[in-house]
C-alpha cells in the first residue's frame, strides 16, 4: 500500500518537476525506492500520503530542532502571517533575530539575512575576497556548503589540490580557485597554506564535517586552521548551517572555543522556514553594501515569516537550554545501537555528536539500503543516504527511541542473513 502510493505520486512528480523532487537527495536515489510523500507532521512524527505514521530522524536536514509544528512557533507564524507576509523594508523583528544570533554566536559582531545557507556561504566567500583582496579559497572534501558554483568541487586524486567539477555546467575557470583538501588532515593543509599564502582569501570549513557522514574534528584541527589563518591574512569561515544552534547554543565555535572570522548560518534559525545568514567580525561585515563596495541583496531577505519562526525558535532554546539533555539522550540512543550490532555480529560505527549522529557499517557500506528500507517499513524514517546526517530533536520521546532501538535490533539481526 504505502510503496503503491508513493510510486503513484514520484511517476507523477516526475512528469512534471525533474527527478521529481526539487533537491536530488529526496528522490531516495541513494537507497532505492520510492520517497515518502509527506502529507503533514508534528513533533518527532511524519504522516505519508500512504497514510503511514513514521519516527523522522532527518527533521528537514536537522533544521526542526524542536520537532515539527512546534506549538509556540506555529502560534507566532500564525499571528505575523496575518500581519503581511513581506514589506520589502526594514522591520522590527529583522533586530531582534540578530540581536539573539549576536548574543549567541561568540565570534559574531553583525549578522546579515539571507534566504538560504547557499547564499549566506556565497557571500561570506565574497567578503572574505574584499576583505583579503585575494581570490583563492581552501575547503575540505566531503563538505558540502550549498551549491554555488566554486563550490560544486570534489577531489581530484590525492596528490593534487585542485579540484575537479562536481557538477556539469560550472566552467572550469569557475573552480581554479578553489582548492580541495582532506579534511582533518594538519600536515597537508600547512602545506597548501604555506604554498598557496599570497593568493588564499578563506578556509572554508564544516567545523564538524556533516555531510560525509558525521566526522568529528581531531583534537586541535580547527585551532590549528585558526593559527594558520592568523598567520597568513587569511579569513577562517566556519560553516555552521548544520551546528549551529545544534550541537550548543553557541555552535560549534562554542562547543570548540575556537572563534572563526566568518560564521554561516542556515536550518535552526529559520525554524522550518527558508533562512540564511552570515556574520562575524564587523570590521570585515562592513565592507559589505551599502556601507562597503560588497554587493548582497534579496527581495525576501530578513521576511518577517521566517524571521519571526528563527525569533521563536531561538527564544525557545535559550529559555529551555534543552542541549546537554539532547546530547545524553542523543549518545545513550547511539551506544544502544552500536551494542545491537554487536551483538548480531554486525561492524557497526555510529558517530556522534550532540544530537547529530550517523551510521557506517563498516564491512559494507550497502547494508545501509537494506537497513534504511527495513526500518521504513516500520515506521521509522531515517535520512535517505548514508552520508546525511540524523538528528534527534527535543520532541522525541523515549517510547519512540525505545521503539526505533527495537527494530534496529530485529533489522541487524535480519542483515545478517
Ligand atoms: C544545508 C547546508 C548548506 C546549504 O544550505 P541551503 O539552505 O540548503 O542552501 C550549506 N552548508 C551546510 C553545512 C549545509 O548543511
């Protein structure tokens, strides 16, 4: 019943919107299948088209921190929608959301709105350009940080920094720019650096890497990106779009007390909506216009909507500090997991943080298919690719982990076989 409607509705979907989907990896094309089509949700649940209830651990990519439809946000989305849903001008609110990001965010000074983590990155990269008046950046393999152009790069083999195109349609003077390195690798980042001083504008780095799977930064890689940056002019972007507001109030800077020049943001601080922004030291914030000569701008920028759902979201969050409860729950879920494959044999890693965590089966990556399909006939909806992130959010209750922990065990054991 439930793969007769989602087949129905992604050979619809796909006559009509390319791959059916409007971002590649909701097509489930990393697992096979069919999506789910997600008719409405609340709090750790999705509800299918098929009529199915399921336990999401994908929560829109992390950005629903407190659960779907959380009440308090919904009540103010539901007043300010009511008040206009875009002026075009400055409003009252877009000062409150940066005050807050400001207060919370250690190495953010001012803090600018965008619609989206691809723009704020896109700008951030910009500024870090005009601000070094150099044009070459670093970033890491396996990152993702939206999808703008220099950015679409992978690596090349591993002797070369330079990266090749990930995507078709991005002209090779594009990415000549950009250097791809392995992340958490110090001895080949000194390297690049020091070779590369002169013409380095940005580091641009996830500070826990999130879209390879979750992979922790080694003890003293982001201090030392820190160093190297002081040392050659160069300004250090963290990418927090995912971390942010997730593994601590203050990010992962504040996990990590490393303070970046430049800090993304996106996901959480829209509460569900469609929100980016970029911040961080001001003399660097100033250059951009209309005080500086660095153009950025959105007809939607700063809408009081999404403002109003960050405004929410973030008043929550500091008012319950719900994140070492989070972490603990989030650890204890993960070393149960680890211990049901042990127990049926299974080379299991689970790495995580916060309430971020991920799955790496260890002898072969393609049991995470089987495993993935497995627990979405039971209802439990986990991120449809072995190299997405899940997350847990303050509305999952303990029945629900115990019940997710339940069928995890049933699936390894089947696994096996
Ligand atoms: C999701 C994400 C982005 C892009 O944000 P969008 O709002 O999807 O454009 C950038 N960087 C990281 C680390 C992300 O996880």
């Amino acid at each position: 019943m439930v793969k007769i409607i989602s087949k129905k509705l992604f050979d619809e979907a796909r006559k009509f919107i390319p791959g059916g989907v409007n971002s590649p990896v909701r097509s489930f094309q990393a697992v096979g299948g069919y999506p789910v089509f997600v008719k409405e949700a609340r709090g750790s649940k999705i509800y299918g088209e098929c009529g199915k209830e399921f336990i999401d651990y994908c929560l829109s990519w992390g950005a629903l921190i407190l659960g779907h439809a959380h009440p308090e946000v919904t009540e103010v989305l539901l007043e300010t929608i009511k008040k206009g849903t875009s002026f075009g001008t400055a409003t009252r609110l877009e000062i409150e959301l940066a005050k807050l990001i400001v207060e919370a965010i250690p190495s953010i000074e001012q803090v600018r709105l965008t619609n989206s983590g691809t723009e704020a990155v896109m700008t951030a990269i910009r500024l870090a350009r005009a601000y070094t008046k150099k044009d070459k950046i670093v970033k890491f393999a396996g990152a993702y940080h939206g999808h703008a152009d220099y950015l679409l790069v992978k690596a090349g083999s591993a002797q070369a920094t330079l990266g090749i195109l990930a995507s078709a349609g991005v002209p090779k003077d594009f990415i000549k720019h950009t250097l791809v390195l392995p992340y958490n690798d110090i001895e080949k980042v000194k390297e690049t650096v020091k070779k590369y001083q002169k013409d380095l504008a940005a580091i641009i780095v996830e500070p826990v890497a999130a879209n390879c799977g979750v992979v922790l930064p080694q003890e003293g890689f982001l201090q030392y990106l820190r160093n190297l940056a002081d040392k050659y002019n160069i300004v250090l972007i963290f990418d927090e779009v995912i971390t942010g507001f997730r593994i601590s109030y203050s990010g992962a800077q504040g996990y990590f007390k490393v303070k970046p020049d430049l800090t993304c943001l996106g996901k959480i601080i829209g509460g569900g909506l469609p929100v980016g922004a970029f911040g961080g030291r001001k003399e660097i914030m100033q250059l951009l216009a209309p005080q500086g000569p660095v153009y950025q701008a959105g007809t939607l920028s700063g809408n009081p909507v999404a403002v109003s759902a960050g405004i929410a979201t973030l008043n929550i969050l500091k008012r319950d500090n719900p994140y070492s409860a989070l972490e603990e729950r989030t650890k204890g879920f993960c070393e149960k997991i680890e211990k049901k494959a042990l127990n049926s044999k299974i080379r299991l890693k689970v790495n995580q943080i916060g309430s971020i965590f991920s799955l790496f089966f260890i002898d072969d990556v393609k049991l995470f298919k089987k495993f993935f399909h497995g627990l979405l006939r039971n209802g439990v909806y986990f991120s449809p690719s072995v190299f997405e992130a899940n997350f847990l959010s303050v509305a999952h209750s303990s029945q629900d982990l115990d019940k997710t922990l339940e069928f995890i065990g049933i699936i390894l054991k089947d696994l096996r076989r």
